[in-house]
C-alpha cells in the first residue's frame, strides 16, 4: 500500500477517534426534563448524525424536533460513534437512548446490560446494484485471496458486534476451524490505524469504515450481503423512555421511515448535507457509492414473529463461539407495541 494510503487510513482511524471523544457533557441527564408548565418532556438522545443520511436531514430541517413536540418530546443530538458497539459505553450511562445498528450488537450488549429493548428492524439490502455494504478487507499485495486464507492470521473485528459475526459467519461457510483464526478486537477506529499499520492481516469494516477501506485500494474478501445473514438492522430505545413515552418513539419511527423513502427516490439530496467540501464531504467515488446504497436502504419497520428466529439464529452462533457471557431472550428484548394504542 502506498504512502499516501498508509496515512489515510492512520488519519482515519484518529478522526474517528477523537470524533468519539466529542460526547457532550449535556447529555449524561436523564430521560426527561419539566417544561414550562410542570409536565415531563420526554428526551431523546441521538448521536450526531454525521453530514449524510436521513437523520442528519432530520437535524438539519429540524423536522424530527417538530414532530416530538406534539408528543411533548423533544430530541438532543449527542458525539459521534463510529459503530453501536463504540457506542455502547454512552448507551449504558443513559447519554444515549435510541441507537440503530445490528441484532448482533444489540445482543452483545443486551447479554450484560438488559435496560434497551429493539423496537423497529430492517431488512438486509442484497441487491447488487447498492453501495459496498462492509465486509472484510486486505491490502492489494496480501496473500490472501478467500476465506480459507484467513488460517493463522490476525483479523480485526468489533467485539460481539456485527465484524465479529460476519466473520465468525464467513469462516462456517467455508469449512475454516474458528480457533484457527485470531480474532483482534477493536472498534473501527483502532481497526483502521492497526490495519494501515499492518497489525493485523484483514479487518471486517463495518458501516462507513467498508467503502472508505475500499475507495483508498484496499482489496475485499468477502461482502456481508453475499452471506447467509441472519444480523438484520435495529433500532433500540431505553426502557425508561419506552415505558414512559411510547408515542415519542412511535414519532421517531414514522419519521424515519417518511424520510426514508424520500431517501430512495432522491438519494442525492440526502449527501453533504451540512458540508459539501472539507473533511466531512464525500466525492466522486464515495459520493456515488453513498448515493446508491441510500438507493437501496430499507426502511425500519415494525417487528414481527419471524424476527425472533434471527434474533435465536445471531444469538446461537454467538454461544457457541463463547461471545456472549450471558444468554438473552429473544422474547424479552423485543418491544411489544401491540401494548402501545395505535
């Protein structure tokens, strides 16, 4: 890998870092404040969108903000995470309180901390003609060209998260004894500088982490939509503010999924959308891959029975790799809205 490339990617890996870092003091309150009139406003507590995508269009209009209000919430935009599972240490203080990302995730979380339930999920995106997903990576020159490669080598992947399935996933199908591989936990922001570094030999890179690994000459093994994947998206939300402002969540949902289908039919408009130039602002090619993944983005939706099953299936491949210290109930960690009037 060249020069060039090598300090990309340590230069990365330090944005994330200290972009994770930005967690704002003013959100470590609780999950509701008095308002004028003596009544309890119900907060949600988000993380900073970034410059793309549906929520930072949220943030930018201020339509999420007009909408809670006529549930009497309100939302409060928190630091940046570069995964769920970077996020998780801001989820259990109560900074954070509504956070989408994967089952496998949420499990891993939920397997030692049971204060989230996932309320909404999303289907997998497996059309070809979306953007890069995330996947594994290698250098250009590596030796390793499949999976079966992979034997004695050292691959990066978050910790009970969804690099960590993948992987575990990916080595299942190619018959690769697991033990046979180190697994080296890291959030994507370690990941980066370990693998420009050549720390480790592959990383799976998850959520932006993928395409930019790619758009600097970084080779991909494997994709997670071509796998037989069971890690279906989430949304999680605290219990508190689901027990105490159902309606609140049911707002950010709706929302959500409204902007999301503008999303898909005019993808462009969601790119950029506080900075179209600085180090925030994609081009070119990570422009174009941005603009067809949103094409192919699914929205979330409500849970239904058969979600169970994948939640059992994430779950099972996780136990019987030890990456769970405790088991979870599929049925306890599920938000049960026909609970909630309609």
């Amino acid at each position: 890998m060249s020069t060039t490339k090598l300090r990309w990617f340590r230069r990365a890996g330090a944005a994330v870092a200290a972009a994770a870092l930005a967690f704002t003091a003013t959100a470590c309150g609780g999950d509701s404040e008095a308002t004028d009139n003596g009544s309890a406003q119900t907060v949600l507590k988000l993380i900073d969108p970034g410059n793309a995508g549906v929520l930072a269009y949220a943030k930018k209009t201020g339509i999420l903000d007009r909408e809670l209000r006529k549930v009497n919430a309100r939302v409060e935009w928190g630091g940046h995470y570069a995964s769920f599972t970077a996020a998780t240490e801001a989820i259990r203080a109560g900074a954070v309180n509504v956070q989408s990302g994967a089952i496998s995730p949420a499990l891993g979380y939920l397997s030692s901390t049971p204060d989230i339930k996932i309320f909404s999920f999303g289907d997998p995106v497996t059309d070809q003609r979306a953007g890069a997903g995330d996947g594994l990576v290698v250098k250009p020159d590596s030796p390793i060209k499949n999976v079966q490669d992979l034997v004695g080598k050292r691959v990066a992947v978050n910790r009970a998260g969804h690099g960590e399935y993948l992987l575990l996933l990916a080595l299942e199908q190619a018959g690769v004894p697991v033990d046979k591989v180190e697994r080296v936990y890291m959030q994507p922001d370690q990941a980066a500088g370990a693998f420009a570094a050549g720390k480790v030999d592959a990383w799976v890179a998850i959520v932006d982490a993928f395409p930019e690994a790619l758009a600097q000459g970084a080779r991909p093994i494997f994709r997670g939509r071509d796998l037989p994947s069971d890690d279906l998206g989430i949304t999680v939300a605290s219990n508190k503010v689901l027990a105490e402002n159902p309606k609140a969540i049911q707002t950010y949902l709706k929302v959500v999924q409204d902007l999301t289908a503008e999303l898909r039919a005019n993808p462009e408009k969601f790119q950029n959308v506080f900075e179209d130039k600085g180090p925030r602002a994609a081009s070119g090619a990570r422009l174009q891959d941005n603009v067809e993944t949103a094409r192919y983005t699914n929205p979330p939706r409500l849970p239904k029975a058969e979600d169970n099953a994948s939640i059992e299936k994430v779950a099972a491949l996780f136990k019987k790799y030890n990456v769970l210290p405790n088991p979870v109930d599929p049925a306890a960690v599920v938000f049960d809205w026909s609970k909630v009037p309609a």
